[in-house]
C-alpha cells in the first residue's frame, strides 16, 4: 500500500532543451507607434512586412519573432528554465484505483534557495508494457480536492476565495474529494493515459501582487514587482507547468513524446500558453478559455481586453493594459499563440452557454492559425462550419462545443481522451 518513498534525483537532460525553450530578448517599439491591423494580423507576415514562404523562415525568423511579441506585449517573459531542478517522491500507493494505477506524490524544487516548491499529484496506469501518455495541468483549489485520498497532502500556501472547506484562506481536510468531478483521473487511467497536475497557487496564488509565488525571487535588485514586458501570473503558471515537464520527461512511466497539456478558463489561457513556449508538449486543450487565451482580443463578443485587465491585472504585463482602447494595435492575436503550438494539435473545446468565453470568435481562431500548420505541412481544422453540439470535428486543430455551461466536467474527458487518441496513435496500447 502507501510506501514513504524519498528520493533525491537530479534531473539531467535538461540542458541544451530547457535554454532553447526561451525567445531570445527582443525589443520593440511603444504601444503608440503600432500600425492598427482592423482584422486578426497574418501570421505569415514578419513585423516588418517580409512574407514568410518557408519552413525554415517560420522556424527560424517567425516564430522567435511571435514568441518575443507576445511576451512583449502581453503575458511578459518569464525567466529561464531555472538550474537546480530537483525531485522528490514523497509518497506512492502502487493500489491506487482497486489496482489499476499508481499514485506518485512528487515535489519539485528549482533554485533560487527559497523559491517555492510545486506539489504534483501524479498518477499512472499500472500493466503497460510501454510507457504512458500523460496530461499535466494545473488546478484551481489543490490536489486534495480530485481525489478520495486522505494521504494526499493539503496545500500549504493561499488559497483563493471558492475553495472548498478552505479557513482564512487555508486548505483543510474538509476540502478533500470536494472536486473530484472535475479531473475524470480514474477514467483517464481506464483509457491508458497518465495524469500530472498540481495547484496553480503553488507557483503563483491568484491575486493581484506579486510579493508571493514565484515573482519575488527572480525579480532584479530594488525591484518590487515584474517589469512592464516581465511575467504576470498567466506566464508565471506557463513556466510552472515547464518545472512538471522537466520532471515528466525523466520519469520511466511517462512516454516524453506524448505529453499532453489541459487546463479550464483561465489555467486553459496558461495551457495554450505553456504549450506555446514549450515544444516538449505535444498537445494542448485548452478548455473555455476565452479572452487572453482562445477567443480574438479583437472582439465585441464576451470579455474584452479592457474587461480582463481591469479585473484580473496581474494577470498579464502591464504594457498589455496600454491596449485597452485600442487592441487593433495588437501586432499578434490568439490564433498567433495557436501557431507558435504548429505542427503539433490543439483542441478548444467550448459549452453553448458560455459565450463569455466567446465560442463562435474561438472557431475564427483557429481558422486564422491554419495556414502556419499548412505551411508544416499537415492538415489544420479540415471543416468549414461550427460543428453542432456534441460532435468533436477537425485534424491538427480540434473545435468541440457542448451544450451546458462554464465549467470542466467528467464528460469533456471523453473529448480529451478522443483527442488525444486520434493524434497519440497507441495510446490505449497495454
Ligand atoms: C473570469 C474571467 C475569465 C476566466 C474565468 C475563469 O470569468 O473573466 O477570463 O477565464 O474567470 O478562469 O474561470
């Protein structure tokens, strides 16, 4: 049963792909001396007007471009991949599911000395003869709440408004099991898939300072807060959900390539994002996330840029408050962030009664990051229309709407698992 297991490992093999997974530092120019493009800017055209014919132009010229702009102007850049990362398994129950999983309870540290440590719960299909495509992902209230597990240990920092059995902002016992409809763990399991998540609080608590979390211990002397292009929390979270990949890709249960990504609203803007800056993900499903991560900041249609920035400002860097009134100065938008993900597929999955999120405007989207994965050379959304509730539609670029309501349910799983079984061939392999 429960075996206290402590082991140190070092992980290694992150060299040469964890420094590539950062933009070179790129400048560009005030806010104010953007040209406004009416519609969503095309992805195959450089900032300074070159058309982009090539895969090697994409590759080498465009997409460090994208990445520079959409840190610059909207979620900020978040540091390097931190040295010193370290894991430590400290709890597994090989008799998880009456059997049929392992659970592993895994903390990962980074330097600096200090900085916060992220508690994955990670739990993983027991029998395979190769190993097990995951999803990661972050969750809004702790890892106690998804699981009937008393061993599973509470969250220690913050924790928002909502949470169930939460005091003063602190988890407790009575939290456990309370959101175990959202993350379908055991179905995935039945499905041969892997699931890594942790609370996103563990990075960076969602409120609107940045003297906890991650912020503070990589912000430069006589700095109190991120710099006006430095990381807010949805990149801060992005980066978190890199620290579970670098401990993904060593753990022998785990297949590296078939890593796939999941978050709900505002953890699936930090899905979208994480997969952007991140090619060991492999996939991304970002579930109604709508404005700052699936639906067009050009839109009149739910949540504007002003709206978001109003309510959640630390959410992005702060120069991307100075496109409020004006976010056709934008020189990106979303589906910019849906290309910077091409080849590899993404899935935006939306419920009728959420327009919020902005389903219809989410379809154009992807519709507008088509001709990136045409240029790679594989098939994008392969559909013309919205799809009618219920039918999941699309090649490397999947739409499904449901009808029902904001919220991640056991039954938007199916989709995940058809999604990812669709472009993870094997994965059901025992
Ligand atoms: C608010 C916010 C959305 C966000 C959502 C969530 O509704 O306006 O942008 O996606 O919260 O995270 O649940």
């Amino acid at each position: 049963m429960n075996r206290l297991a402590t082991i140190m490992l070092v992980i290694a093999s992150l060299g040469s792909a964890r420094r590539a997974l950062h933009a070179a530092e790129h400048e560009f120019p005030p806010v104010s001396q953007l040209s406004p493009h009416a519609n969503l800017p095309d992805p195959l055209r450089m900032f300074d007007g070159r058309r982009v014919d090539t895969t090697e132009q994409w590759r080498d010229e465009r997409r460090p471009e994208l990445k520079g702009l959409v840190e610059f102007y909207m979620y900020g850049a978040a540091p390097p991949a931190p040295h010193g990362v370290q894991s430590r398994i400290e709890r597994t129950d090989d008799a998880y599911f009456g059997g049929k999983a392992t659970k592993k309870e895994v903390t990962i540290s980074f330097d600096p000395k200090g900085a916060p440590e992220i508690h994955l719960l990670l739990i993983v299909p027991n029998g395979r003869k190769r190993p097990a495509p995951a999803f990661v992902g972050l969750n809004f209230h702790g890892n106690h709440t998804l699981v009937d597990d008393p061993t599973v240990a509470l969250p220690a920092v913050w924790m928002p408004n909502g949470t169930p059995g939460a005091v003063d902002h602190r988890a407790t016992d009575a939290g456990r099991g309370k959101e175990i409809g959202v993350w379908n763990l055991e179905g995935s399991i039945d499905r041969g898939y892997a699931v890594a998540t942790f609370y996103c609080g563990d990075v960076d608590p969602d409120k609107p300072d940045f003297s906890d979390g991650v912020h503070p211990h990589y912000l430069p002397a006589g700095q109190t807060k991120p710099g006006p292009h430095s990381w807010g929390t949805i990149a801060a979270w992005a980066w978190g959900i890199s620290r579970a990949v670098d401990y993904l890709v060593t753990d022998e249960a785990i297949d590296p390539r078939r890593i796939a990504v999941v978050g709900h609203s505002r953890l699936g803007k930090t899905a979208l994002l994480a997969a952007a800056m991140d090619e060991r993900i492999a996939l991304a499903i970002p579930l109604q996330a709508g404005c700052g991560g699936t639906a067009p900041s050009r839109s009149t249609v739910g949540e504007s840029v002003r709206q978001i920035n109003d309510h959640f400002p630390h959410w992005f860097c702060d120069t991307f408050k100075e496109f409020n009134e004006q976010v056709e100065r934008l020189p990106f938008d979303q589906h910019s962030l849906v290309a910077l993900v091409a080849p590899r597929p993404v899935l935006f999955a939306n419920a009728v009664e959420d327009q919020w999120a902005n389903p219809a405007g989410q379809f154009a989207v992807l519709r507008a990051a088509e001709p990136v994965y045409r240029l790679l050379g594989v098939g994008g959304q392969g559909v013309e229309r919205m799809p009618e509730p219920g039918r999941l539609v699309g090649d490397r670029l999947g739409y499904f709407i449901r009808p029902g309501k904001h919220s991640m349910t056991r039954q938007d799983w199916e989709v995940f698992w058809d999604f990812a079984d669709q472009h993870f061939q094997e994965a059901n392999e025992k």
